[in-house]
C-alpha cells in the first residue's frame, strides 16, 4: 500500500500537521534540522510498526502539555483503499486501528502498511555490538515470516523465565526446581534452534544482495561483503544447556542460545565494526537496509513496502549520493534532508517545512531537481 496522506496532532513538535506525499517515486521532505522532518518519518515508521527507530517511548513522542498524540495514514493500492492510525496516550499502552478496528498485534499493522526505515542511528548497526544486528534480523523475519514473531516471543519468554528460575536458585536447588528448569531448558532449545537456523539462513540471503547494494554505492573497488552468523553453541542446544548448566546456576546468567549469538560484518575479510572507517560503514549500514527492502518486496510481489530514509545523505559525497538515488527501488520513497538533493535526481514531490510558521509543511511538485 502507498501512502497518500499522513496526518500527526500533538506528536513531537506538531500541533498539527498533514502532508500529501507522491504515490509513487520520491519525496523529499526538506527543511532546516529541527523543523520536523525526521518527526514526521517517525510518525510513519510508528503507525506502521508500533516503535520508533529513535529508541523512544511513548510518552516522549507525545508534544509537551498535551495529554495524547494521533497518527492517521491513508493508504492506497489501484482501486484498495485503507486507514491505519495510532493512539498515544500517556501512562497507557498505544492503541491501533486498521479501517477503524482496534488491532491488538503489530502483525495486523503490517498487513496493511510496511516500511523499510533507515535512519543516522543506523550506524550502530554496523559499529554497536550484536544485539544490534540481531535485532535487524530479527524484525525482517517476523516481516518475511509471521509465524516467526512467536517463535522469538517464545524465545524471549524462555529466556526471562529461565533467567528468574537461575536467580531464584541461587541459595541451592531442590529436585523439583531442576524440573522446572528442564522445562524451560527444552522450550529454549526448540524455540531457540528454529531461531538461529531461520537467522542464518537469512544471513544467507542478504549476504549476495548487500554484497552489489554496497560496491554499487561505494564507487570504488569492488569489495567482499561478508554477513557470518556464529552461534553461541556447538552442536544441539539442548544438550549445550545441559553441559552449561552448573556454570549458569552459578553466573545466575543464560550463556548458551540465540540472545549470544553473533553476527559479523567484514569487508575483504576484514571486520567493519573495528576495522572500517566510518564512511565504510555507513555504505554498509545503507546497503542493509537496501537489501532488507529489495527481500521484503520479493515477498510481496506488486506490493511492495514503502522505504523511508532520515538524513541518508548526512556524511555522503556527492558521488555516492548520485548511487544511492539510482539505486532507489520501485514503489514509494520518502527521504529527509536538510540540503538539495543532488543535481538530476528525480523527485516526484518535494515537501518544505519551515518551522518559522508552526512547523507547516507546504507540498511542491517537481519532476527532476537542477
């Protein structure tokens, strides 16, 4: 579904806001920083998935002295026609309506409305440590899969439960508590297993696809891009849960399973997190996302996600920034940036904010930027 129109009350700095942005090709929302433009992505990336890219909470993305928030996205697909909204409300947990029914899972959200976001923060990706890359993973499979959402629920379950049990268990264990822990011991070994094979082979997947995203992008030589997932176990889970057992009863910490599981970035074989420099890494950071989008659209023939980019130029040359325009997918974009667009990129629609007048946000069309 292509968004046609979005409208924000009382999220971050607006107090009302509305744009109409292209159905098709790109929209650049520009405007000075601080004017509202990452704001508005967020509110997009949040009605659809319920997060915010920005790691806030609820309450943050409400405008200070106001008692709630509201996201409206229409959406359109030919003759389809569809409204998701958001309800934010402090101290209580978001509200989500797809054609005015409240929802209870993000999934119904993604049904409807799915987005790809790149974001600055995107850089920890690459440079933070990897739960930030597990975390990628994990969101495009439960896209890709749905059924995968519970298993890393199930997996999130076991492991705080297991975690409790280990705490609780540290003045001494009885016969019936050691019961207890098998228990959880095999749900985290089923559920945990289906995770960590389903990560690899997506690891599998994107590897070839970051791989031509990023010597695309980075206008040098071409480089091997390495995507290694490592698993925190040698051979069955089960029976490495059973061998670490003592040690975990002792650390009180669960040190076998997928939460340790790493996932490692390379260039020519050499690792990005330390050994890239930062332009590298961005290069990198993009063509994830880039690839996570181009899977995401195979999945959904016709229909593909809509992909929302903040501040994508920030630290880009003008050469690069030329490849990452070319390399924009079918379907709909919309991009922030608080300089022009490169010479000769073709933009559906530009949409100007000028926080000197309330944050507005007045559309211009265009068909290619001079």
């Amino acid at each position: 579904m292509r968004v046609t129109s979005v409208s924000a009350r009382a999220f971050r700095c607006f107090d009302e806001v509305t744009i109409e942005p292209a159905p098709d090709g790109l929209t650049v929302l520009y405007g000075r920083n601080g004017s509202g433009k990452t704001s508005l992505v967020e509110a997009i990336s949040f009605v659809a998935t319920g997060a915010s890219f920005r790691g806030s909470t609820r309450d943050s993305m409400i405008r200070t002295g106001e008692e709630g928030a509201r996201v409206e996205a229409r959406l359109a697909l030919g003759e389809r026609r569809a409204q998701v909204d958001a309800v934010i409300t402090c101290g209580r947990p978001t509200a989500f309506f797809v054609n005015g029914r409240r929802e209870r899972t993000s999934e119904a959200i993604a049904d409807v409305l799915r987005v790809t976001t790149f974001s600055a923060a995107d850089l920890d990706i690459v440079q933070g440590g990897p739960g930030n890359r597990r975390d990628v993973l994990d969101a495009l499979l439960g896209s890709i899969y749905p059924r995968m959402g519970g298993v890393i629920a199930e997996v999130d379950r076991a492991l705080r439960q297991r975690g409790a049990l280990l705490k609780q268990l540290a003045g001494g264990a009885r016969t019936e508590d050691l019961a207890t822990l098998d228990v959880w011991d095999d749900r985290l070994a089923r559920s945990g297993t289906t995770l960590s094979s389903a990560r690899e082979e997506l690891c599998e997947r994107l590897e070839p696809i970051v791989r031509g995203r990023y010597n695309a992008l980075s206008g040098s030589r071409a480089m091997r891009v390495g995507i290694d997932y490592r698993r925190s176990w040698e051979g069955d889970l089960s029976s490495a849960l059973g061998k670490s057992r003592d040690s975990d009863l002792f650390r009180q910490v669960t040190s076998q399973g997928p939460h340790r599981d790493e996932v490692e970035l390379t260039l020519d074989g050499r690792p990005a997190r330390t050994e890239a420099s930062r332009g590298e890494q961005r290069c990198l950071a993009i063509s994830l996302r880039l690839a996570s989008h181009e899977l995401l659209a195979e999945d959904h023939p016709g229909d593909p996600p809509v992909l929302l980019l903040d501040d994508v130029f920030s630290e880009l040359d003008e050469g690069r920034a030329r490849a990452l325009l070319g390399q924009l997918p079918e379907g709909q974009t919309i991009l922030t940036t608080s300089s022009s667009p490169p010479p000769g990129a073709s933009v559906a629609r530009i949409v100007s904010f000028d926080a000197a007048t309330g944050y507005s946000a007045v559309a211009q069309s265009s068909e290619s930027h001079q």
